[in-house]
C-alpha cells in the first residue's frame, strides 16, 4: 500500500513538474507574441480570427479582433474572451498612413492627410517583412498619440495594409530625414597647405546630405601700431600683438 501510495505522489508530482515546464515555455513565447508550442488549437472565434489553446493546467487566447486588438492573453482555464472588453473596445481609433522606410524594428510613415506628420511604429517579430515603402496602412490604436518626433503610439491594435501602392507623394523634407544621415557621409582630408585645401566627401546616402556652416580664416599678424621699443598699447590678443610706445624720461 505505502509502496503504491509512493508510486502515486511520484507520478503526481512528475506530471505538476511537467505542467509547470510546459506553462513556462509556453508564457515565455506569449510575451513575446509567438505561438504556444505546449498547447492545442480549440477553436477560431468569428471575430476577425481570435484563436483559442489549452495547455497543461492553463488557457492562451490570441486575439485578432476586427477591432484592431492584437495580442496574446495567457492564463488558466478559467480566463475568458470577455475578461478583455475593456482592451478589446479600447482599439477604435484609427488613422491612415504611407510607409516611407521600413527598418528592422520599426517603420517610419506620414500621416495620409497632413504628409508633414511622421510616425514610427515599433514592429513586433518579423512584421516589418510584409511592409514595404509607398504602402497605405490602416493603424488602429488606442486614441494616444505620444508628442515625440516622429509621433509615435502608446498603444497599437493592429496594421492593416490597404493599398500597395499609394498615390500620395512623400515630402523631400521627410524623405531627407529619413534617407538621409550624417553617419553615411564620410570626409578625407587630402592636401593641406598655407595656401589651399583639398578634401574629398563620400556620400552613400540615398538622398544626398545637406550640411552648411560659416567658417571664419584667422591670420595673425602685429598691430599696425607696433613699433618694437617702449610700452605696450593695449594688451596682446590671440590673434595680434599690442603696438608700443617710446617712454622718454
């Protein structure tokens, strides 16, 4: 009997382990908005795609809502879809966009209906590969707008990409900022003498940089009043000498 009894807590306590390693992996993945691997498919909800898994001991709900809501909730089986109205009708808002640079993390894109707003928009895993420059994008949010430049979301539901290729031309302003930087312009000196200069500027910009600065040339020289005896008039500068005096006693 104690034999069996021993038997009995070994398997429990081996199968609540292996519930635990599984819920583990499987949060870490959730919180990175990657499917469960320790989990099977439900069922789909009718609302725009939302997925439902059950694991060992707890629930993974991935919602896809037509609202915009676009995230992954994990808990135990007792969580519900209803649990995240509040989230869920929170993604209302929305507002058009035009791709004009998709870099590995994150894409830049004007406002549709004022070109000189421009946002970045944080991309999550390997979203940015569907994403490519001149696309119209429909972004839902939460109504929050953070006021850095470029503007950017507090909360995004989803990106919706609604035209391939939109008809709304990019400002030289923004497509400058964007494509162009100061890190991607490389200069050499190559001559330097009393008389001249010689540089060379490398630019692997897609847009040229433009950079201006007014430069004033020093030449040091005595003051016209210097005569090389007596006291001094005045005091020495940085870039003349004080004139004298003679001192007749």
């Amino acid at each position: 009997m104690k034999k069996n009894l021993k038997t009995l807590f070994i398997i429990i306590g081996g199968i609540i382990i292996l519930c635990f390693i599984f819920f583990m992996a499987d949060y870490s993945r959730v919180k990175q908005n990657k499917k469960p691997i320790f989990c099977i498919l439900k069922g789909e909800l009718n609302d725009g795609g939302t997925k439902i898994y059950l694991g060992l001991g707890y629930k993974v709900i991935d919602f896809n809502t037509v609202s915009g809501f676009n995230e992954m909730k994990i808990g135990t089986w007792f969580m519900e879809y209803n649990d995240f109205d509040t989230e869920i009708d929170s993604m209302k808002e929305t507002v058009k966009l035009v791709v004009v640079k998709v870099n590995s993390n994150n894409l830049l894109a004007i406002e549709a209906d004022n070109t000189n707003n421009l946002y970045s928009i944080g991309l999550r895993n390997a979203e940015n590969i569907e994403f490519k420059k001149d696309q119209e994008i429909l972004v839902y949010y939460d109504g929050m707008i953070l006021t850095t430049y470029p503007s950017s979301f507090a909360n995004i539901g989803k990106i919706e990409i609604i035209k391939e290729k939109s008809d709304i031309e990019i400002p030289e302003n923004i497509l400058k900022y964007c494509y162009s930087s100061k890190e991607n312009v490389k200069v050499t000196l190559n001559e330097l003498t009393k008389n001249s200069i010689a540089i060379t500027i490398v630019d692997t910009n897609e847009t040229p940089y433009n950079y201006s600065n007014d430069y004033t040339i020093y030449k040091k020289v005595k003051n016209e009043n210097y005569t090389g005896e007596g006291e001094k008039i005045g005091k020495d500068t940085e870039n003349s000498t004080a004139g004298f005096t003679r001192n007749w006693k």
